[in-house]
C-alpha cells in the first residue's frame, strides 16, 4: 500500500505542472488568432498613429531604428530596400531566439525574418514575415507556416497548444511583440514613453490575453518639443490631440485651430475622394484603437433630413470592429496635409451585407462634427 501510495503521488506532481500548465495556455495570448495569415503566409501586421507627425519624420525615425537593430546583428541582416517617397522600407533580418539556458544546455534557433514598414502621414504599418527557423545548427529547418500557425500548432479544438510545438510559438509571438514595442518607442522618441511603453509590454504579458502584435492599432503621442526640432514640414502637433483618446473623449476647446459646426451645415463637397482620403477611428483605449481607412471612398449626404457619412471598403480589408462599434470618428484628410480637414463624430446605423466580392458600406448619422 506504502509503494502504491509513492507511485501515486509521483504520478500527481508529474501530472500537475501539465494540467496547469495547459491551464495557463487555455487563457493566453498564443492560442488562435495569435499567428496572423494572409493569403495562407504567416504575416504579423501592426498599425501605429501618431498624430501630427509627419511622412518623411516617421520614415526617418524607422529607417534609423531598422538600420541600426539590424546592423547589431553583425551577419547577414540588413536594410535592403528603401523608398523615401513611397515611404517604404524592407529589411532581412536574422538572429538567435532562446527557448532555454543552463550550465549544461542551450536550447536555441536561428529565426530569419523579413522586416518591412510603410510609411504615412500619422501611420505606420510595420510587418514581420517570410518567417524561418533552422534549428541544431541547421539540422533541422523550418518555415512559419508549417510550424506555428494554428492548424498544426493548436489542438482541434483549439484550446491548447500542442507540446513541442508551443514553445516555438510562444517565442515567436513575443519576439514580434518585442519588435512592435520597440518600433513604438522610436516614434514616441521620449525616454518617459519609452519606459510606459515597457510597462505596458509587461503588463500586457502578465495578463497574456491578447499579443500586441494583434491588438489593433497602437496610438502613439509623440514629444511635442521634438516635433518642432525634427519636422522638415509645418506640424501642429495640437490640431487634434488623441493623448490616447477619440474625439469622443476629447473636449471641444481642445481641438484649437477648429470650430463646431451644426451637422446640419454639412454639405457634399466638404470631402471629396479624389482630393483626400477618409479615416475612420474605433475606440478609445490607446493600445487598442482601430484606424482604417476607406479604401474604397466614400461621400456625406442625407437621410430623413439628418447628415450622415457614408464610407466604403474593399472586401479584403478587415472589419469586425467597425461591426461591433455603435460610435466612431470619421476624418477627412485633404491630399497632402498631415491634419484633417473634417472631424465627424457618428453614430452607426443599420447596414446590409453586401454581395460577395463587392465593397462593404457604412453609413453613420454624424452627431457632431468640427471644422478646420
């Protein structure tokens, strides 16, 4: 009885860790949704707002922080297409990941990447994918897709990771989150935001909910002395203060260089797509505001005598937060200026699903609405 008694402890401790460590996985930021794909590619997307900054600082900022990661390395990583005007800039990168360390083993793969950023006035898209590993000195190779997407590395019921697998994905999420932290430093370029940004990236893996590579759009307020020192182009860092927040949120006497105008004073030709473009913003929490643009237009007009915005997009552009929205800001930025023109705060109303393969619309009554 003694014996059985041992063996069936040993086998509860050994049992244990692994219920919670699944536990642990049931709740956390690597299971699905976790590794993004497009297309059937593994392609981590992240978008940043920084408002009142414009293109050429943004790519400045973002080619100096690429150069530099990527020339630490010292290997074959490198900035290895830039575009100034097109404000593009592609990178291939190549560097240790640690699974685990001790004075008898390192546990490690080599993971090569492409790093590339698109640069905006106040956005910028940062993308890592084209995704490799070669593991025990180049034994063993493998690609992001065959790897740790969730088709192979979650169960069927996609609530756990499956084991041998997970650590691949857990590094390999974190390694991006480290990537995006570390871009959203360089735009901030403030020590104090840089040290909230690393208290968020703690905080943020502490709850181990969602990775912040896929927490939507991360908005960023930039230093407004370094603004002025570093912009080539005339910037007014106070025309629409976000300071992490929507219009929603943000006082009327705080948008300076704007005026309230009626809703009912709007008229059609205040946007005009082919001069401009409309940017629709959801939320109000700074790390996880949504910023899309209508990519396929847009146009104020009417119904039952109340304005109402109507914006377009293309059938591949995401838009489960806009249908789970009941309010958002609609901005209208003329060609060519880094502030908008119009600010609209609207509230959704009903709208149809559209036939497959055609633009889906949005309409929203406009409730208040400032005018530069």
């Amino acid at each position: 009885m003694k014996k059985l008694t041992q063996i069936l402890i040993t086998l509860f401790c050994l049992y244990l860790p692994a219920t919670l460590h699944a536990q642990k996985d049931d709740n956390s930021k690597y299971l699905a949704g976790a590794v993004p794909e497009t297309e059937g590619k593994v392609v981590f997307s992240k978008e940043f707002s920084i408002p009142g900054m414009s293109q050429d600082e943004i790519y400045n900022r973002m080619l100096e922080w690429i150069t530099g990661r990527l020339k630490s390395n010292n290997n074959i990583s490198r900035v290895v297409y830039t575009n100034q005007v097109k404000g593009q800039i592609v990178g291939i990168g190549e560097e240790w990941i640690v699974f685990s360390s001790s004075a008898l083993s390192l546990d490690r793969t080599l993971i090569q990447y492409q790093l590339s950023v698109t640069c905006q006035p106040e956005t910028c898209i940062l993308k890592v994918e084209k995704i490799r590993y070669s593991y025990r000195e180049g034994k063993e190779k493998y690609t992001a897709e065959e790897w740790i997407t969730d088709k192979y590395a979650l169960n069927k019921a996609q609530t756990k990771l499956v084991r041998g697998l997970a650590k691949w994905r857990r590094k390999t999420v974190d390694f991006v989150d480290g990537l995006c932290m570390e871009a959203a430093g360089t735009l901030s370029a403030t020590v104090k935001n840089q040290e909230e940004m690393a208290q968020e990236q703690k905080e943020e893996k502490q709850k181990e909910e969602k990775s912040i590579a896929t927490s939507g759009t991360m908005v960023i307020t930039p230093n407004n002395q370094l603004l002025k020192q570093e912009s080539s182009s005339k910037v007014n860092n106070q025309a629409v203060p976000m300071q992490g927040k929507s219009v929603i949120e943000t006082k009327t006497s705080e948008l300076n260089g704007y005026q309230q105008t009626a809703p009912g004073e709007l008229t059609t030709d205040m946007i005009n797509m082919g001069k401009g473009k409309l940017v629709v913003v959801i939320g109000t929490d700074q790390f996880n505001m949504t910023i899309m643009a209508a990519n396929a237009g847009g146009s104020l007009g009417k119904t039952s005598g109340k304005a109402v915005i109507y914006t377009l997009f293309t059938p591949d552009q995401p838009y489960g937060q806009l249908e789970k929205a009941q309010n958002y800001v609609v901005r209208f930025y003329p060609t060519g200026e880094n502030e908008p023109s119009i600010i609209m705060e609207c509230k959704k109303l009903p709208s149809q699903a559209p036939m497959e393969g055609q633009p889906r619309m949005y309409s929203g009554e406009v409730v208040k609405v400032w005018t530069k």
